[in-house]
C-alpha cells in the first residue's frame, strides 16, 4: 500500500508538516514510487512507515466509516488489513490503495476552507457521538463530552469510533471542553465560514514606513518593467534602512495582487481599457445613415509593392461603417490621406446615400482642410472623438479587428502579427537553420511576404466583405428563417429598403471632392493667368481664365480645385462653393491649340472696356474740377517743357490702335473745354468723400455726381484712395463690389451725356 506525504500527515510517529515527511524519508531511505496522480510527488511505501503509524492504518481499516466508504466505492468488503498488505508475490495490491488514497485525502485544498471544514467534522461527529451514548440530561451531555474531548486527544486511545476522517487530525492538534462550545456559537452566528481561523494582516516594514511606500511604488507606477532586484538596488541607494529583498518581493507581489488594475493602467494604457474599463450606455443607431464611423489601419501583412524594385510595404486600409445596418466599405492605399478618405467618403456616398454626421479621430488626415470642406458643402454633421479615446467609435473599431483577425489569417496563416508580442512569437517558431541562412543578407526583411500588388489585395478584401455582408450579426435584429427558427439579420438584410438622400448628380459631387493645389484654396487671376503649381521642367504653369473675365472678376481671388486631369483647374467664389465661375486650361500640360482660348479672353475684354472708357471721360471732368491752385498745381495747354523720344515720333504717326465702333460705344465727341472752376471753390477730401460715398453705398442712397466722380478717379489712378477704400469695406469682397459699381454708375452717366 502506498501513500503520499500529504496522507501521512498527522499520523503517530510522523511530522505534521509535507516538507518534514520527506525529509524523513529521504534520510531513513523508505521505499517510494513516483505518484501518477496530478500533482506529481513521491508515494512511500507502508512498511517503510513507524510501527505507530502502521497501527493507526490498521485501526482506519476496522473503523464503520472506512467500510462504509468501501462499500460505496468497491462495491463490496474489502479483506482485512493483513491480507491485502501484500499479494502472493509479496507486491502492493493496487484496488486497496487506491481506496485508501481516495479517502485520506478528503480535505479542501484552501487553507481557510480546509480549518472551517475540519472543525464542522469535529462538531457533526460530537453529535453523532452524543446520540450513540444516548446522551440525556445535562449530567449525561457534559460526560459525553468531556470523554470525546479525552478521546481525541489522547494519543492512544482508539479513533474508531469517533469516525473522524484523518485529515481532520492533521488540521486540529487538540480540543477542548470550552473550544467546542466557542465553534458551535460561530456556527450558528456566522455559518460554516465563521469557523475559519481568523488570521490579522501583518504590517510589513515597507507599509509602516510611508516613505518607504511611496519610493517603491513610484518606482513601480513610473517603471512598471523594473525587477524587484533592480527596485531593491535602487532603495539601497536612496535609504540606509533598505528593507531585505523577500520582504520587498513580498510587498510588491501582495500590492499588484489588490491593486491589479492600477498598475495595469501605468504598464499599459490599452490593456487597462480592454480589461478593467467599465463599458457604460450605447453608440448606436436608430435609422440608417443616421452616424458613419471611419478609421485608419494597417494591415497585418506586408504585401509586395509592384514598383520593380522589389520593396515590401504595410499597405493602410481606409475603413467606413455605417452604425445601423453594420455595413462596411475598405479602401487599400499606400498611406492613409485626406486623398484616399475623400475616395472612400465618395463610394459610400454614391452607395448610401448622404449620412446625418460622421464620426472621425483627431488625425491631420481627417481635419485637413480638404475633409471638413467636402463636409461642409454637403452638410454633414462632423464629430470627433476626444483624443486618445478610440471607444467612442467602437463599431469600426471592432471591424477593424474583425478584418485583421479574418482576413489575414484566411489569406496566410504565417501573417506578419496583430502585435509585437505575436510577432516575437511567429518569430520564435522559425528554426535556426533557417535563420542563419537570413543573417549574412542585410537586404532580407523578416518579413511575410506574398506576391500582392495593391489592386490585387483591394479585390481580396472586396471579396472578404461580400461574405461578411451576408454572414449573420449578432448586433442587429432577428428575424424568422424559412423554417421558423431564429437568426439574425445580416447587414445586407438589415440596410434592405432603408430610406436615405441620394446624390443624382454624380458629376457635380465629383468636383466638390475635388483636391487643392498644394499652396492652398486660394489662388488670384493675374495677367496671364492662375498660377497652379510648376511644369515638368520647372517653370510656373499658368492656367487661361476667360471665364473670369466673362463674370469680371479678373484679379481677384477664387477658389481653386484641382481635376483628375492635371491640366484643368475648377474655379468657385468662395470656400463655400456657391457658385461656379468655370474650368480653366493649362495649354501647356494638356497640349492643345490656345488661340480658341485667347480669341474668347479678347472677346471678353472689349466688352469690358466700356468701363475703362467710362472711367477715363470721368478724369477729363476732374481735371477742371478738383484741381485747387497752390495744393495741386495744373499742367496747361503749352507751358512746361516737353519730353520727346525717337519713339514717341515714331508712334505719333501711326493710326489709332482701337476701333469704337467694334466696342459698341461710338466714337468718343470732342467737346469745348469746360471752364476753370472758381479758385475759391472748396476742395474735395478723400477722407471725407470716399468713407461718405461707400456709406451712401452701403445704405442704397444716391450719391453726389462730382463725390462719385472723385471716387472714380482715384480706383483709376490708383492713388492713396484705393487703399482707404480697402481699409474702410467690411471685407475683400465689398471692395470688388464697391468698385464695380463706381465704374459702372460712371459708364452708365458718361453714356448718357454723350
């Protein structure tokens, strides 16, 4: 018959403790075996056991309750002690043993329990006891009582008939009269648990000190890597009374135990978050296209690129969801850009329909100017996340989970890892062989890789969303199959006969998303055109505006958008887009013919030169007008000296360059010259005439002949006037405007007079 360590405990003549049985064993050489069971350990053979401890199994072997057990477990009485010591050959006999092992080792594996247990035994047999002895009276219960007390303390006394289980006496040493009635009042106070032994929290020396405390855990919450050697060495230094090592691994073991979630929070941000965050309320929606959900991720492969020179590359996967049905779209590109959001914001436009806001992180690709503009012009509601809180978009965040831990695995099961813990550990299964046939080639990157182009991983995952969208999701709705049981619904089922705002003019969405120049929105219409980034070789490409000279906005500021084709250029207002001025051409990238282009911009200037005619009769009136002796002096007919060039000869016998008639205003009438006006005639001030003309403007008021005049001559001369004017107009716009309208109130007297 053999026993473990753990069944000897307790039994006379042996220690009470595992490790001194095999100590005890080792020393006096008893026979053992390995012990099959979980756990390991040696099993001791019992004639290498003390006489006192053979008898005391003898004494279990005659006890009701050893029978009992038998019976239940054999299924009949077993033979006496002596005959199953050994078989005919003088070996163990195995039916017998396992028995015995089964029923000493009874006892709960928990400290606590196995002390609360041991003494619910003690009271449950002293009750068993007190029946047997027929104990009544008082006089009859406390001699009852008194003679189980002696009779589980003595030593010699048999146990059989206080049919205790064994473990019971390695528990509980003695007992006493008084100890009884203590348990059986905690029992009926507290239950079973209230008799455990109830041990107080020893203050170690690092908790009594509070610098001592606060040092290690600062150590610990700023280095949460650092061993508990490293942290000893590092107290050593700081405070002469250093605890010892055990007593800091003590504390450090015991303090991450009850404050696990403290330091999982210093050692790792997005550990804590998946495991100790609290996930309170819901993001989702109630109607389709009410919230969209769009990220940014790499891909847990890196793909080949088809470049020619053989370069590897983690292709970003631009990702949208939309919330109510769990529909998903995914963009593969090269980085993740406001170019490729825009591309997928276009798709799922054209797809959806319009959504009610989107939800976005704080990235520069997602509040580039050219993101909120394409959701500003179509009224989308944008919502970002606070930063650094990746769970107020949960949905695609699970899909983005979702579609690494899918579509990877599907398409290699070597992929390259969702971390760098998992790629340590595809990493470690390659053999060495194979590593040090990599090691001399510095070219080589540990890699994964597979022969993908980009347009050939966008079909795979184009592909793997097909099935996904078909695949029942367990965050939507169920519904009945066919044959009347309960699914639930799929994205493709559950986005089926949504209402939602289309976009029927896919052209017109096509130049809103457009890009802008890498300068920016802003660009003026100069001389010779809009300026837009540089040719091939360098030089400035300039881009025809005739469409700017049809609206008159020439030399002002307009609102670029770049076309797929590099050689147009889409032209607005204003950020808003509000209105469309018209495309423009770089002859020089798309090679065609400019002279249709510069015929229509000649066009377009002789029908606004009726203003520049208007403004130029307006200075011969001014002339006699303004002019105030002693503060302007005034050049007459036939005084000062005059400035002659070869060229100057030379044009004066040419014809004149401008044909009237072809503008449509007549020949300009010489007429007789006005008289002077009266030296004591007051002067008109700029300061005062032109905030009082813009006011009049402003307000829709006529205005003064000669005041508008002045102020006509002043935009014409470009005199100290036009910049009063800019600083007095509410913005850039109004001066235009203002101009505009000088000129053509201007034009419009002069036509009248002639």
């Amino acid at each position: 018959m053999w026993f473990s360590a753990q069944e000897l405990t307790g039994l006379p003549g042996l220690p009470g403790t595992v490790q001194s049985i095999n100590q005890k064993a080792k020393r006096e050489g008893w026979q053992f075996r390995n012990r099959s069971g979980k756990g390991g350990g040696k099993e001791y053979h019992v004639s290498s056991l003390p006489t006192e401890a053979q008898a005391r199994l003898l004494e279990l072997e005659n006890t009701p309750i050893y029978k009992e057990k038998t019976d239940e477990l054999c299924g009949s009485a077993l033979p006496g002690f002596d005959s199953v010591l050994c078989g005919a050959d003088g070996d163990f006999v195995d039916s017998h043993c396992d028995f015995t092992s089964r029923l000493l080792t009874e006892a709960p594996k928990d400290k606590k329990t196995r002390q609360a247990e041991a003494r619910q035994q003690i009271l449950l047999t002293l009750q068993d006891y007190l029946t047997r002895q027929n104990a009544v009276g008082l006089g009859r219960v406390r001699y009852c009582r008194q003679a189980f007390v002696d009779a589980y303390n003595d030593p010699l006394a048999p146990k059989g008939e206080l049919r205790l289980p064994w473990w019971v006496y390695g528990e509980v040493k003695s007992i006493s009269y008084q100890t009884l009635y203590s348990w059986e009042l905690k029992r009926d106070v507290a239950g079973v648990s209230g008799l455990a032994r109830k041990q107080g929290k020893r203050t170690t020396t690092i908790e009594a000190t509070p610098e001592l405390k606060q040092a290690c855990l600062d150590l610990l919450l700023a280095h949460p890597d650092i061993s508990v050697v490293g942290m000893w060495h590092e107290m050593c230094e700081r405070f002469e009374d250093c605890p010892s090592l055990p007593t800091l691994r003590r504390f450090v073991r015991g303090w991450k135990a009850e404050n696990s979630d403290i330091f999982d929070f210093a050692d790792s941000r997005k550990g804590w978050r998946n495991r100790h965050m609290k996930a309170f309320g819901s993001y989702r929606a109630t109607r389709f296209n009410q919230r969209w959900e769009i990220d940014s991720t790499l891909a847990d492969i890196v793909w080949e690129l088809d470049d020619g020179f053989g370069g590897f590359q983690r292709y970003a996967l631009v990702v949208a969801v939309e919330v109510y049905s769990r529909m998903a779209r995914v963009l593969v590109c090269r980085t993740s850009n406001s170019l490729a959001i825009a591309a997928i914001l276009r798709e799922c436009l054209i797809d959806w329909g319009v959504p009610e806001s989107v939800k976005t992180d704080n990235g520069k690709d997602y509040l580039s100017r050219h993101i909120l503009n394409i959701l500003s012009v179509l009224g989308i509601e944008h919502k970002k996340c606070v930063p650094f809180n990746p769970q107020q978009k949960p949905y695609v965040e699970r899909f983005n989970h979702t579609l690494n831990h899918g579509a990877a695995m599907v398409l290699h099961p070597r992929y390259l890892g969702h971390d760098v813990v998992t790629r340590q550990k595809i990493r470690s299964r390659e053999l060495w062989p194979e590593k040090a046939k990599r090691k001399g080639d510095e070219s080589e990157i540990e890699v994964v890789r597979i022969n993908k182009s980009l347009r050939q991983m966008q079909c795979f995952i184009e592909e793997w969303l097909i099935d996904y969208h078909n695949t029942p999701h367990e965050g939507l709705g169920q519904i009945r199959d066919g044959a009347g049981n309960l699914r639930h619904l799929t994205p493709y089922e559950a986005a089926a006969n949504q209402p939602a705002k289309r976009i029927e003019n896919v052209r017109a969405l096509d130049v809103l998303m457009m890009p802008a120049p890498q300068g920016g929105y802003r660009a003026t219409a100069g001389k010779k055109g809009i300026r837009v980034g540089n040719l091939p070789d360098g030089t400035p490409a300039y881009y025809w505006h005739e469409c700017l000279v049809e609206v008159g906005r020439r030399f002002e500021r307009v609102f670029v958008k770049l076309d797929p084709n590099p050689a147009l250029i889409h032209l607005f207002d204003s950020e808003d887009c509000t209105e469309y001025l018209g495309v423009c051409e770089c002859y020089e990238i798309s090679g065609n013919d400019p002279m249709p282009g510069i015929i229509a911009t000649r066009r377009a200037e002789k029908e606004s030169r009726k203003l520049v005619a208007a403004a130029r009769l307006s200075r011969r009136r001014l002339e006699k007008t303004e002019l105030t002796p002693g503060r302007e002096v005034a050049l007459l007919k036939g005084q000062g000296e005059i400035h002659e060039t070869p060229a100057l000869k030379a044009a004066a016998n040419l014809q004149p360059a401008r044909n009237t008639t072809v503008i449509g205003i007549g020949p300009i009438k010489e007429s007789a010259p006005l008289p002077l006006p009266n030296p004591g005639a007051p002067r008109l001030e700029r300061e005062v005439v032109i905030p009082r003309v813009l006011n009049q403007w402003y307000a829709g008021e006529p205005v003064d002949p000669v005041e508008l005049a002045f102020v006509g001559r002043q935009f014409e001369l470009n005199r100290g006037g036009v910049t009063l004017v800019e600083c007095l107009v509410r913005d850039r716009e109004d001066f235009f405007k203002f101009r505009r309208w000088v000129l053509a109130q201007l034009s419009e007297g002069i036509q009248q007079t002639g």
